[in-house]
C-alpha cells in the first residue's frame, strides 16, 4: 500500500462497528477518508514524516457519533442561560433564581430552561410564584420538553400576553381566574412572543413553531451574533464525539447561517442535516416549492436538507399530545392534533412522491397511529420504495401498532434519557397522564427493536443533556417500572449501533459513516477509557479525548 497517513490512532480498543470485523488495534485516516483499520505494525506502515499520531492507551475509538434528533440552534443559544434542570423544591427554586437574578443585572428579561413541572414542590406554576422570585423585571422558564413555559407577569406584559391573545391551533396561553394569563404558556406559539424579546429575538426557534414564523428578518449584527452563538454549539457538539447532527427544525435563515460557517468562518465541525418544517398553517403547495428549493440549494456531504419534518401532537404533560381513548384524568379529552388524517395523509403522499424523507413529532399512541397511516397511504399511492420515514419520540403506542414499523420500514427515533426513571425527571405527571394500562408499552425502544423496526438514539438537544454517553448509560441501565413490564434496556453494542451505524442508516448514509471501514467519511471519536470495560452505571464518567470529522480534528482534549 503506497498511500501514507495523515492522522494514526494506536493502542486502541477499536470497535469498528461491523459485525463481520468488530475488534481492531489501530486507525489511519488521509484525507477524509479512513485509510486503514487494522492492528498495530499493519497502521504503522502506513506513518509518514508528516503523520499526527494519537496514543490511546488502550481507549476506545470509535465512529463518530451520530446525533439523530436535536435542535441546534435553541440548544446553542441555551448554552448561556440558567438550567434548572437539578433544582427541584420551591426553596431551592427561590435560592437559585433570586440569586442568579442578583449576578445577571442589565437586561429586561431573564431566560431559564430545564424547569420541572413539578419544580415548586408539585404545586401549578403561576405567574405570581415567578414574580415572587423575580418582582423587578421579566422572568421566563422552559419546561424540559420544550413545549410548555411559564412567565412572570413583567415578562407577559412585555410580549402583550397577560391579556390573554389568539394564537395557532395546538397551542394556549392559559387564562386564570381573574381574566388575566396565569403564566402558563403551553406550545412554542404561545411562548414565542416572550423569547422574540430576548438577545438572540427568538430566531433560535425559527423552523420550529408551529405556525408561521413572525420574527422579523436579523440584521448584520444580529446575524454575526447568530453566528457566534452557533459556532460555540457546533464546538460543543465536537466536545461530545458528535459527527454527525440530525436538525429538527428547518429554515433557510439556519441553513444561511451554516453555510456562512462552513464557507466563511472556519468550516463545519459537524455533518448537519436540516429540514424543512411543513406547519400547520403553510400552504399545501410549499413542498413542491420551499422544500424543494432547500434540498436543491443544500446538498453538500456536510450541509443537506433531504427531509420533511412535521409535528403530529405536543406532549403528555400538558395534555397536548394525541392519545387514544382519551387522558386518565380527562377520559374525554384525546389532546391536540396538528393535522386532521386527511391533511397529513395529503402531505405524507406528496413529500414521499417528491422523494422526500419524512419525520414527523409524535408522542402519543394516536398520533403514533395516524402517522404510520399516512406513510402507508402514501406506499399505497407512490409504490414502494426506500423511504425510510420516521417517528419521532413514540412517547406511547398501541400494541397493534408495534408490527407496523417493520411492515411499513419506518424508522423510530427515540430518545433514552426521556424514559421515565432514566434521565432524571419526575415521574409525575408524565406517569399519571400516561396511565398504568398504557405504561407496558411506554418508551418501548427494545419492543420495537425486538418486532423489526430500524431505531436510532437521539437527546431531542436542548430538551435532554446532549451527551451520547448520557444517553447510552440510561439506555443500558433503564429499570422497570414494574416487574411484569417488558425489558426495555439495550446492550452496550446495540445503544452504540444506535448511536452509529443506525443513526448513518435513519439519513440514508449507511454506504459512508457509522462504521470504521476503509474508503468511509473519516468520522472518528476516542473515548478516555475502554467503554466495553466500564459498567454500565459509570459509563457517563467517560469522557471525549478526540473528535476528527471529515478527516479534520475537531476536538482534541
């Protein structure tokens, strides 16, 4: 072999990811293309004068992880402000706010995210709890799910919402006794008012409201803001062995802003794949317009757009996502669907024809069962072919639904540190709003996994910590809620075949990335220790030593 190595990795515990070839000692990589894989002397004749080598003392490499569900852009901006995700008790709550409010003086609103519903001793969150903490300016808090958020009263009056104010279909700005806003905001238009008033005007959630967009368009300077606030994401995303992202929120004002990067300032640190964001209130006709333009504009090995993404339903804790048979504690209310069935089935006809990917928010078991029948009508009018659509989340589903992943090839895409008693939250609500009959089959990865269905393993960044290692030690070590249920914990392969070679197969990129082959895109990661080694309780102590994505070292610990 004539070619010599740009960059070696030895002494490593190597895990290739191919079944056939699982085990190797060493790496090459020229250009950015993996060169070698292999033992040893067999990498070392491939070293050159110029050649970078990298001791792993044993470590373990592997291929870069691919993220498969996040949103990059709100998870860049929330770098930055208060996470309240580890405070719990209206005590604690009151400590860290007023003392956060004290070393954070300067601006109209604060932001925080990571707020439990049950975050004030399990009692309702109003907007008087909030001033109490924070009387003299506006106060703003994120729920983990994204989907629900509470204000105090400044930050209402701030974004014209204390009034009350007619919003889109599938969100509501709760309205208290009194006539005024309780400061509860549940969906992304309700809350959206407030953070257009933070520094970054809400663009962090362009292409992912629900309805249509009414930020305005970002000066020069707000762009170059933008741009730094991404660039510090995509640092952070290499920090954490990931490759590979797959965005969940779409626009052209994001794709601008990536391209800017890998153009202009450096390159991308990561392959990134973004949407386009079929909401509810656009017109029919903009998938064979707007979508199409995007994919035509976009098609670069590390910036695409191949992908149509929808959201079917909100989330179970605040009542919003669609479920069969109705709520436990509200028997007649089934939530809040985005689309009726024909108008998703219309949509999932026309993105298929047009060749498109389709993912699509769906948490409930409803709206996990109109979803899989509208990727079936679109089979039954396109014919078949290699789509491989997905679903994202599958919070709950109906067991009559579970064969229907393989018979129909969807991808599920799912995410381990949000199943109850794995990534930290409460068990209530969520517990109680999905309700003991429906819990066997709640967050079901391994069921699904065991009836065919392809899976990749995601953090839904910014709503769950974005560290794979997280993810992987809640999937390998997820504990029963009760004895009778199904076992839903992975092997230590299987979460990282979810986390590589699956997450290359969900965009289509199996040929290229997800394994440590010769003639691969050299998208490699070296953990601190050997991960197959480590329990499964002490996985998350791991860390990243090195990240090279296309061939290029993006992280060097």
């Amino acid at each position: 072999m004539s070619a010599t190595a740009d960059i070696i990795i030895r002494n490593a515990k190597v895990l290739t990811m191919e079944p056939s070839n699982m085990h190797a000692e060493a790496v090459a990589v020229s250009g950015n293309k993996l060169l070698a894989v292999g033992s040893n002397s067999e990498i070392d004749a491939l070293l050159s004068g110029d050649t970078q080598i990298f001791d792993a003392e044993g470590a373990t490499v592997l291929p870069g992880f691919v993220e498969s569900h996040l949103h990059l852009f709100g998870g860049s901006a929330g770098l930055d402000k208060l996470d309240l995700s580890s405070t719990m008790g209206r005590t604690a709550f009151s400590e860290v706010v007023k003392t956060y409010n004290a070393k954070n003086p300067g601006t109209d609103i604060l932001f925080a995210h990571g707020a439990n519903y049950t975050i004030l001793d399990g009692d309702a969150i109003t907007r008087h709890d909030l001033d109490e903490a924070v009387p003299d300016r506006g106060f703003f808090m994120m729920a983990p799910d994204a989907h629900t958020a509470w204000a105090n009263t400044k930050a209402l009056e701030a974004a014209g919402l204390l009034q009350g104010k007619e919003i889109n279909l599938g969100s509501e700005i709760v309205m208290g006794a009194d006539g005024l806003a309780s400061g509860e905001l549940r969906g992304v238009d309700a809350f959206s008012p407030v953070l257009a008033l933070s520094s970054t005007g809400g663009r962090e959630n362009l292409g992912y409201t629900t309805a249509e967009d009414p930020v305005p368009p970002a000066t020069a300077e707000q762009k170059a803001d933008d741009i730094e606030i991404l660039t510090r994401g995509l640092d952070y995303c290499a920090s954490l062995g990931l490759t590979s992202l797959q965005n969940m929120d779409g626009n052209f004002y994001q794709l601008e802003l990536l391209d800017e990067i890998e153009k202009e300032h450096g390159g991308l640190k990561a392959r990134i794949e973004v949407p386009f964001h079929m909401k509810n209130d656009k017109p029919f006709e903009k998938i064979a317009t707007d979508a199409v333009v995007m994919r035509e504009r976009y098609q670069s090995e590390k910036l695409f757009c191949r992908r149509v993404k929808l959201f079917m339903d909100g989330v179970l804790d605040s009542g919003t996502a669609l479920v069969l048979g109705g709520y436990p504690d509200a028997p007649d209310h089934d939530g809040d669907p985005l689309f009726t069935a024909e108008e998703f089935n219309a949509i999932a006809i026309e993105a298929d024809r047009l060749g498109f990917q389709i993912a699509v928010h769906a948490i409930g078991d409803g709206a996990v069962r109109r979803t899989l029948d509208g990727y079936r009508a679109a089979l039954e009018t396109n014919g078949k072919r290699d789509s491989r659509h997905r679903i994202e989340h599958i919070e709950i589903i109906d067991s009559d639904d579970i064969p229907r992943f393989a018979e129909l090839g969807v991808i599920a895409s799912m995410q381990p540190l949000h199943a109850l008693g794995t990534g930290g939250f409460p068990l209530e609500p969520t517990r109680t709003k999905i309700g003991e009959a429906k819990l066997p089959n709640a967050y079901a990865w391994q069921t699904l996994k065991d009836a065919g269905a392809k899976l990749c393993f995601a953090t839904d960044w910014p709503v769950s910590p974005l560290d794979p290692l997280l993810s992987i030690k809640a999937a390998m070590t997820r504990e029963k809620l009760h004895p009778s249920y199904p076992d839903q914990s992975q092997s230590l392969l299987d979460t990282l075949a979810a986390y590589t070679t699956d997450g290359a197969y969900a965009e289509h990129a199996e040929d290229k990335k997800g394994k440590l082959k010769p003639g691969m895109l050299a998208d490699v990661v070296m953990l601190s220790g050997n991960i197959e080694s480590t329990a499964p309780e002490e996985i998350d102590q791991l860390s990243v030593s090195l990240t090279i994505c296309d061939g290029v070292i993006t992280h060097m610990a």
